[in-house]
C-alpha cells in the first residue's frame, strides 16, 4: 500500500528559550527534525509533508531537498489543523503523522504500526508509563477495545489513573483523513482542533482502532525543553553505544562516549573514555581508539592506533599505521599501511607511504611522502605563498633532517637527505645531501649584555 508521512514540525517551543526553532535543536550533532526526516526516508513513502511554522524560513533553509515538500502552518491552531494543511497534497492509501520533536523513534516501531492499517482499520501508537501526566489517555472499553483519547487537561479524575499515554503518532487510511479533520472540533479546554479526536470518529464510524507499543517512553518523548533535550541526548548516545557492543566494540565506559553520525564498525575494536565519532567513520577490526579523541569523516584500517587526544577529519588511517597522541590530522590526510604520525604532528592534503614515520613537533600540508621516509622534528612544508597552494613531494627512503623548511614546489628524490636546520628551495636529486643554511661563525670574547641599574 502507497504511504504518505506528514511530520508536524511548526510549534515555537518557547520553553527552549532560543531563537532558533526547536525542531531544529540538535540531539547527536543533528536536528530533532532531521533525525525524524532520516528514519522517515527509511520507510520509501512516495511523499514526506514537513508541517511548518515557527522560524519556517530557517527550518526550510538547514533542511531543504527534493522529496521534501514543506507545507506552512500560519497559525497554530492544534495538531488536527496542522494535519489540514497538508490534506491536498496527500494521496496515498495511508498516512503517517509523526512529530518534529520527536528523534527518536525506531524505524521497526513504525513499520509494525503500519501493518496494522487497512480500509476498516488504523493505527495508534501508545505507550505504558509510570507517570502518565500531560499525556492524553487511552480510553478503552470493557474488552479492551480502544474507544478515545482524552487530553490531560480534559481527562477526568478516573481517566486521568490510566497509565497507557498517547504518544501522537497515529497512521490512518487515507481515504478517511479528509471527512474526520473536517468534522474537528475546539471546543476543548485548549481551543485547539486536536487530532486525536479522530479516534473517537473512526470507532463511531465502525472502524477498528488497532495499537502497537512503542518499546519504552523514551522512544516517543518530543523534547519541549533543554532538559528534556538532555534526557533524548543521553539516551540515544546509550542505545548507539549498546549496538556498538553488540556488534564486537569495547566501550571503556559506554557513559563517555558519544556518537554524532554513521558508524559502520568491524570486530575486536577498543575505544576509551571521551571519544567523539562525528559524520561518516568506518573502524575496521582490530583498531584502539586512545581517551579524548574526535574522528570526524574518517577510515581507520585493520590494526589501526589512535593515540590520546588526537583529532581526525577526512582522513584514513592505514593498515597497522598509527598517530598521536596528540596529532591533527586534517581532510586529505592518509597515512600507508605501518606509517607512524607522532605527538603534536599536523598534516593537511598530505600522503604518507606505507612505513613513513613524522615522529613529532611537524607540519606537512600539500605533500607526497614515500615509504619509509622520515620526517625530522621541526620540519615543515612552506605550501602557501599568500596566495597559492604548492605540493612538496618527497621519494622513497628520504631522510629530513630535524627543522629543516621545504619551500613548496619542491621534490626530493628517493634516499635524498636535508641537513638539519635547512631551509631547501630547490629539488633535491636522488641520493643527494642537501644543505641549505647559513656557515657557522663562532665569535671569541663577545660578551653577553648585562642589565641596566
């Protein structure tokens, strides 16, 4: 059966206190509402309707795409008018309403509610809680058959006892949507046209409401403050650490550890305490991630080390090759299989061959490294003219001395060597040493100055 989803996402959530709108409030580096568009993606519908409002321009701008279409919401009048406005693009046989501030919950979750939708039947997602407050409450009948939804503040004391919550989510045949958001009504104690009263009319129309359960009340909490926002963050970070272990990943402490992408994991993998995975990281099998890292972007392969505080972005760490602690390696940066990056060591744009060791105190950006080469203390590639990049590419068995300066575009053949100390502006030919510093003088009785009284 076709499917359209519609995501309610135009509330203002004023308890934020922020001028950015809250459905855009990040929960693992990215939008609630991106996290919902993403596992909405996951169920091919032929169309998502993003309802929108508050801070529409912003919310439109961050996450605009082709098989996007933003529907706006003037005024907000309830979620059953927020689902209105959506009503002439929708066509297919069923509908899904989910909510924008509502990250995250599990694609297997909806693909059950769906199944429970047909032409004489829809689905309703609830959830069994310990502290129902602010939920709408589930009525149900002395067989157990789902008769309304009662709002909080419109419950009675009796319903208001009941412990199965509402949770909003709600998929509907969409033949029917039309002639109940018609027949809505305000008069309620908020004034709003509530989509929930949908249920009371689909049982007064002969229909079955069938439910699923969501798998715990933190699968369906929308965030309306910080510290609800918090409380999603937390637990996502533990549902992600949880399937990481699962999949053969030693977390030091699964509490200290944060995800904020895709990650695609191999076995036999050690991460410690403080560790930041951010966009796409694939960790092949064997690979130790050391305490306070951040890997954004990037490969680490089989056997790979990653040494204590070192940063990663758009970078591939090679088979048996390591860095840090303390190393910066920027986007274009590859190190060969059992090549070596030391502490306080930045590469950019730069190569190292298979064995090629930077040991420590070294910028190499825009360049080439053969294997086995060795890069000296202190040594830099000048690649930046003020205005134009140059690449320096060394050979193989290269040895550069500690602080030397290779003035890009510069080549160095295989087993060439720099003294140390040179400043080297020209090529350097195979099994050559070259030496480009000023002679040492050494001045007899000079006397150091002395402090004036």
């Amino acid at each position: 059966m076709s499917l359209d989803i519609v995501i309610l996402a135009a509330g203002q959530g004023t308890r934020m206190r922020s001028a950015l709108p809250k459905v855009l409030h990040p929960v693992a580096g990215k939008s609630m509402l991106g996290h919902v568009i993403d596992t909405a993606r996951q169920l091919k519908p032929q169309g998502i309707h993003v309802v929108i409002g508050h801070g529409a321009e912003k919310v439109r701008e961050q996450l605009a795409a082709d098989d996007l279409n933003f529907v706006i919401q003037a005024e907000q009048l309830g979620t059953g008018h927020a689902v209105a406005q959506a009503l002439p693009a929708l066509t297919a046989e069923r509908v899904l309403i989910l909510y924008g501030d509502v990250p995250l919950i599990e694609v297997e979750t909806l693909q059950r509610l769906l199944l429970q939708v047909s032409e004489q039947q829809l689905g309703l997602l609830t959830v069994n809680l310990n502290d129902p407050t602010g939920y709408g409450r589930i009525v149900r009948d002395e067989q157990g058959v789902v008769k309304a939804i009662v709002e909080h503040k419109d419950a009675s004391e009796a319903q208001r006892k009941i412990c199965e919550g509402n949770t909003g989510i709600l998929a509907v045949p969409g033949k029917r949507l039309s002639d109940w958001l018609g027949r809505l009504s305000n008069s309620n104690a908020q004034g709003e046209y509530y989509l929930t009263d949908v249920i009371a009319m689909a049982v007064a129309d002969g229909l079955v409401v069938a439910t699923e359960q969501a798998a715990d009340e933190m699968e369906v909490l929308g965030a309306n403050d910080r510290i609800q926002l918090s409380q999603l963050e937390g637990h996502y970070q533990q549902r992600f650490a949880n399937r990481l272990m699962a999949q053969g990943v030693t977390l030091i402490d699964p509490f200290r550890f944060d995800v904020r992408g895709e990650v695609s994991v191999g076995r036999d993998i050690t991460i410690d305490i403080n560790v930041i995975l951010e966009g796409k990281v694939v960790i092949e099998d064997d690979v130790q991630i050391g305490p306070n890292c951040v890997i954004k972007n990037s490969i680490l392969r089989k056997g790979a080390i990653v040494k204590a505080n070192s940063h990663l972005e758009g970078a591939e760490v090679g088979e048996g090759a390591d860095c840090g602690p303390f190393a910066r390696l920027r986007p274009g940066s590859v190190l060969g299989a059992k090549a070596h990056v030391g502490n306080f060591v930045e590469l950019k744009n730069a190569k190292l061959g298979e064995g090629a060791k930077a040991g420590h105190l070294s910028y190499l950006g825009d360049a080439e490294v053969g294997a086995r080469t060795n890069i000296g203390a202190g040594t830099i590639t000048c690649n930046y003219d003020g205005a134009n990049k140059h690449r320096t590419v060394l050979g193989e068995d290269v040895f550069i001395g500690s602080n030397s300066a290779l003035v890009a575009p510069v080549t160095l053949g295989d087993r060439a060597t720099t003294g140390a100390g040179s400043v080297i502006t020209g090529d350097v030919p195979d099994n050559t040493l070259a030496v480009g510093r000023a002679k040492q003088r050494n001045i007899e009785g000079w006397k150091r100055p002395t402090k004036k009284t």
